[in-house]
C-alpha cells in the first residue's frame, strides 16, 4: 500500500490524499467484492467520486506532505 502519495482523477484532476484514497479503496472493495489490496495495486479501478465525474485514479509523482 502506497499511502505517501497523492491520487489523481484522469478526467477532472481531482486530487485525493492517501487517506481519501484508502476510504475510496475500502468503499469500492465493499461494493465490488474486490480485495483491498488488489485496489491498492490497481488504482485505476478506483472510480472518481467527485460530483458528475465518470474518471478513475492514478497514483501521482507527488509525495503527500503535511499541511503547514
């Protein structure tokens, strides 16, 4: 699991903290009967759940850093 990067939506740009991310992980693994783990691997199965967003997630370049 990869919880020191950001997230991004392909489609609105969306970015997601790691900690955004592992909820959406959890919440589409309860709904899809996926494993957690292979979501983490995977993030392009995890959807966008910005509002009217049909996107999915990849993992950035961006380490997350702790707000100032």
């Amino acid at each position: 699991m990869h919880l020191e990067f950001w997230y991004r939506c392909t489609k609105c740009g969306y970015m997601y903290t790691p900690q955004q991310f592992q909820a959406l992980a959890q919440l589409q693994a309860s709904h899809t009967g996926e494993k957690e783990a292979d979501l983490f691997a995977a993030p392009e199965r995890v959807p966008c759940r910005n509002r009217g967003c049909a996107g999915f997630l990849v993992r950035t370049e961006s380490q997350y850093k702790e707000a100032r």
